[in-house]
C-alpha cells in the first residue's frame, strides 16, 4: 500500500512540476512590441505580370513608407531562387519617407507560369515580410 501511495505522490508531483514550468513560458512569449519601432506599409504585396514574353526581364518595383517613428533598415532581401533578383537601397528609411525593392525575374527559357516569393528581414515591428510576383511567360517563337 505504501509503494502504492509513494507512486502516486511522484506522478502528481511530476504533473505539477510540468505545469509551473509551462506558465513562464507563456508570459514571455507574450512581451509587448516597442511602439516606437520602425514599421513598413507596402502599397501592394502581390504582382501579377500577367502574360509577358521570353526573353526580357520582368521587373517590378514595390514601394513602400516606413510608417513608424525610428529609422526602418532592410538588413536583407533574399528570392526564392536564382532567377529571381531583388534589388534595395541599404539607407535607412526615415520616418515618414519612402523606400522601394525593384524585384526581376529572368523570363530567358522559362515559358509557363511562375510564382516567386522574396523575403524582406529589417528592424521592424514585423520583422520578416514576403512579397510576391507571378505570372506566365509566352515561349519565345
């Protein structure tokens, strides 16, 4: 009977101790955002180029303003692949002021439809943003 009664005693101190330590966990996952941080508003997230034809690059321009109140730095624009390029001013962006990432896609041998992801990592409330381009190459003739 007592191994019986020790058992039990072990599981429910097991069980207790398991959830004391989950809840400090939950607290700091839940840490509040500096306010004052800088943040990024995109005119758009997503381009359709629709139908364009081999050969030419693709290449479009996404524009965005810092709509924080510290200065927002693009630390890093990384494409989904190789055909894709993304190009960004490495200057800060002022509160207030504007900024853009010019993104293009090489259509040369690749007819079909695509849909390329480009990551933007900076020092914003959002910290990691993905936009997007799509469309579909007409093969060369």
């Amino acid at each position: 009977m007592k191994k019986v009664f020790l058992l039990g005693a072990i599981l429910l101190g097991f069980t207790s101790l398991g959830i004391a330590q989950t809840t400090p966990v939950t607290a700091t996952a839940s840490a509040a955002v500096d306010p004052n941080k800088a943040e990024f508003k995109f005119d758009k997230e997503v381009h359709d180029f629709g139908t364009v034809n081999e050969g030419p690059a693709a290449v479009y321009e996404f524009k965005f303003a810092n709509t924080g109140k510290e200065p927002l730095l693009l630390t890093n624009v990384v494409a989904s692949c190789g055909c894709t390029t993304p190009k960004w001013s490495k200057e800060p962006v002022g509160q207030g002021k504007t900024g853009s990432i010019f993104v293009s896609y090489d259509t040369n041998g690749r007819p079909g439809g695509f849909n390329k992801a480009v990551t933007v990592s900076s020092n914003s409330k959002t910290p990691v943003k993905v936009l997007y381009i799509k469309g579909v190459v007409d093969k060369k003739k």
